[in-house]
C-alpha cells in the first residue's frame, strides 16, 4: 500500500520541514465535527486555549483550565486523521518551571493524543522549551501579542512596534534555538512579522502578523463570522454563519409560534404505508 493512499497523521517534523516551502495551513478547533471538517484541509489544528472565549463565554484565556483542555483536545482528536493536533497549555499550567510544565505537557499529550502543545513566551521560556523538547514534548512557540499576559499587557495591542521589535525578535529566535519546531507570531507589524520569518530556522505561524510568515493561523469562528459583533482587524471573514444563525434561530420561533412547524411532512404517521 503506497504512502500517499493512506498518508499518515502529520508531525512536528513534517511541519518543522515546511520552513521557507509550501505554507502551512492552521485553523482552531474545539469539536469533532469541526475538526472533521477541516481536517483534510488544514495542516495543523490548533485546539486553542481561546476556547474559554469562543465556547465557554469567558472574559479572558486565564480561566481555561487543564482539564477544559484535555476534554477539548479529545473531542477535536476524534475528528483528525491527516491534520497535526497541537493543544494550548492554559495559564498557570507550565509558568513554574519545567518540571511543572513537562508534568502537564505530558498529561496533556497523553490523554488527548496531541501530537505538541503549544506555550506562550519568549526568552524567559527558553529553558522549559528546551527542557521539553529533549524529553519527547515537541513545542510550538507563541509570542507577540500572548494573550495569556493581557493583564501585563493592559489590553490585546499589537506588540513590538518601534524599539521594542528588536526585543521580540530575539524572544523569537530563543523559541526557535531552544527547540520549537515552529512559533506563533501574534498581532505584530508586518515588517518584524517578515524579519522574523527570514532570521528565524523554523516556521513562523502568523495571526495579525504578515503574509511572509510561513504559515497562518485564524480562530475558526472569527473567520466563520460565527459572531456578529467581534470584528478584529486581521480576521477575514470567509463566511457570515452568525448573522445566518440568528436569522435560522428567529424563522423557527417564529413559525413554532404561529403553529406551522412542525409541518405534515415533519410527523409520523398512526400506520406504516406499504
Ligand atoms: O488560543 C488560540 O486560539 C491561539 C491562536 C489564536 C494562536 O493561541
């Protein structure tokens, strides 16, 4: 049986390899029947910790809790075969050191069947980078605008404009020498978003950044106009579900009250014709 009849789940190594290549395509997921459907077309699915936001209504991603992840991360892994899963550490799982971090890194791949996880921070994570990667945890870098750290932050701004790019291009590159086969670039000017890319050996994965980076990354309900009043700058909208699901949640009220749904066509019959 040839390769490409049944190709194989991708990896971090087949993702690391696209550096400079074909571009890497990444979406969210958070279910299965939203990983099956993306899975032939995606890359790598990203089971992101902005499911506390997307699903469960949350202000920020620092209420998402390991075990939101890991229920999650099983359901998206039901619906992969040929997409990479990578699943989002939440806040407070790996920040103590890397002990810590390889303890939850490693239930998290255990019990999801993620093949990386995926941390927040540059420089200052060099070290658990690196701690994992050597002990079979492949890791995706995030750094940029790392939503984890909104309250230091004080709010989503783009990160790294004027002086401070240098800073977080030498974040980027400690990412990448400490291990991560490939590193999230979050709401940065294009221009570093390209630097980056071109100083960097393994992919960068945009989002709000540049189309220089090696591969892009979208939160599938933005980019599905699953919500009607959230309208970031660098999401583009390839559908308007929300506004469609509304109108579908308004037409079925309305004919539940005027008695016309169910129609004949919707009920069964006292006999089975033959
Ligand atoms: O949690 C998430 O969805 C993410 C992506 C937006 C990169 O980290």
């Amino acid at each position: 049986m040839s390769a490409t009849a049944h190709p194989r789940q991708l990896m971090a190594a087949d993702i690391q390899a696209r550096k400079g290549a074909e571009k890497i395509v990444c979406l969210t997921a958070y279910t299965t029947p939203m990983a099956r459907m993306m899975d032939a077309h995606a890359d790598v699915v990203l089971v992101g910790d902005s499911v506390g936001m997307v699903l469960h209504g949350l202000p920020s991603t620092l209420g998402v809790t390991l075990e939101m992840m890991i229920l999650h991360g099983q359901a998206v892994a039901r619906g992969l075969s040929h997409a990479m899963m990578v699943i989002d550490m939440p806040f407070g799982s790996y920040e103590e050191g890397p002990e810590q971090a390889f303890r939850n890194a490693a239930r998290l791949m255990r019990e999801t069947g993620a093949g990386a996880v995926k941390l927040e921070g540059g420089t200052h994570m060099a070290e658990t980078i690196a701690f994992l990667t050597k002990r079979g945890i492949p890791v995706m870098g995030h750094v940029g605008l790392t939503p984890q750290s909104v309250n230091t932050f004080g709010g989503y701004k783009v990160q790294g404009r004027g002086a401070a790019g240098t800073r977080l291009a030498r974040d980027a590159q400690a990412v990448a020498e400490a291990g991560a086969f490939a590193v999230v670039l979050e709401k940065v000017p294009a221009s570093l978003a390209d630097r980056i890319s071109a100083e960097i050996a393994v992919p960068t994965i945009g989002i709000g950044a540049s189309a220089g980076c090696d591969g892009q990354v979208l939160v599938v309900d933005d980019m599905l106009g699953l919500f009607t009043d959230f309208r970031p700058k660098f999401v583009k909208r390839y559908a308007e579900l929300g506004s469609q699901a509304e109108a579908a949640i308004a037409a079925y009220a309305a004919e539940v009250r005027a008695g016309s749904f169910p129609a004949p066509e919707h009920t069964f019959a006292d006999e089975i014709k033959t």
